[in-house]
C-alpha cells in the first residue's frame, strides 16, 4: 500500500446515481491530481489542486466535481455519469518542493463502473 | 497540443534478455521526463530526467533523455518476470503541474 489511498477501490453505479470517490495523502505533498485511466488509452490529468487552489481544470465535464477541502484529501464527485466514464481513477500527490514537484505518487485507483 | 508516443506498444521477452523501450514527445514547455513502472494499478516512479545525456541508473534499469531530439529510452538489463509491467513514460512542462503520459509499453517477460 503507498502513502496514497484511494476508497473504494471498486465502484459500479447507475446512470442517475450520485457518488463520490476519496484520496487520502499522509506524504505531507500540497498538490493532488486526479487522473483517468480508460482502456488502450494514456493517463489523462482531469483536475490538480496546489495548496487546496484548483489550477488546473483539463476540460472535464462538470458530472465530475473536484472537492479538496485541504491538503491531504481530495474527492470527485460523480453524477449523472455516463457508461464511457467507466474508467480507472487515478489520484496521486506531489512534494512541496520547487513549486509543485516533480515525482507523483499514485493511489491504488478506483475501479468505476458505470451501468 | 502536447504529445507523447511510446514504442513498441507491447513486447514480449524471454528472462534474461534486454529491452528498450522509447519515448519521444513533443511539449510546450518541456521541464522533465518521467519513467513510471504499473503493475496492477498505481504507477510507481522509476526515473526523472531533466538534462540531456546523463544516464540515471537503479540496477538493471537505466534510462537517458535527449533533448534535441526529444526521445528517452528505457533499458531493463537481464530480465525478470518480474519486470512484466506496464511502463509509462510522461513529460512534465515547466510549471511543474501538468504531467502528459504516454499509452505506454506492456512489457511481458516469460520464463
């Protein structure tokens, strides 16, 4: 298990559902990203947070809502998704050193289904 | 747009061979390289490289960026099974928060 937690692990929702997936860093890093991973696809950045400030948004729709009420937790919120948003969600954090830091540290995903 | 391609997609190896696996980009505002290793489901770092030409090495894995060409390689020396992974290569620009991954390589090593 890394410093990066990720609940739950596996999450299969309908279409009208609301849910939220949580990541928990105990690294002491100041900046959360959250990444998707679909099949045969790259990791795609979704939302970094810096210091709890959203600094980047990469064109995710807004049935996804970031939450990161402080440094060491980061939700997304998830509603009205559709079946292609089935995917693996990566968070991972980053060091406080030289702005926001190079090496990323991944949680272990949340598997999403959405049927 | 920012841009990352891996080759060869997939390879598969007997133990003890070497591999190399590449990694070219195009990025706005490159800063750095990042190898990353996926097994089952979170990536685990291997390697960042920010200058151009010098090794970094961590025991059968080594890895080099050019910066005029704009590639890295990865080598695995004698292989293992437990080198079949995924492996990820991602370009980091400079403002330290956008990381940009390749599809990456699906390593599989057999015995």
């Amino acid at each position: 298990e890394t410093g990066v937690t990720q609940t739950p692990r596996h999450l299969v929702m309908g279409m009208t559902n609301k849910k939220s997936l949580k990541c928990e860093q105990h690294l002491g890093h100041n900046a959360m990203y959250w990444y998707k991973q679909s099949a045969k696809k790259p990791l795609e950045l979704m939302f970094v947070y810096n210091f709890k400030e959203q600094t980047e948004n990469n064109s995710v729709p807004s049935r996804f809502s970031p939450e990161c009420p402080n440094s060491s937790h980061l939700f997304l919120h998830l509603h009205t998704l559709q079946p292609e948003d089935s995917a693996l969600y990566l968070c991972a954090s980053s060091p406080p050193y030289r702005g926001f830091g190079d090496e990323q540290f991944f949680g272990p995903g949340t598997r999403l289904t959405v049927l | 747009e920012d841009k990352v391609v891996q080759s060869p997609l997939s390879l598969v190896v007997h133990e003890g061979d070497t591999v190399t696996l590449n990694c070219s980009y195009e990025v706005t505002n490159f800063r750095s390289l990042l190898w990353y290793k996926q097994e089952k489901k979170a990536p685990t770092f291997l390697f960042m490289l920010t200058s151009s030409g010098i090794e970094k090495k961590s025991g059968r894995l080594s890895s080099i960026l050019d910066k005029k060409e704009l590639f890295s390689i990865l080598n695995i020396t004698a292989t293992q099974t437990g080198d079949s992974a995924v492996y990820l290569c991602a370009a980091l620009e400079t403002s330290g928060s956008r990381l940009t991954f390749g599809e990456g390589t699906q390593l599989t090593v057999n015995p």
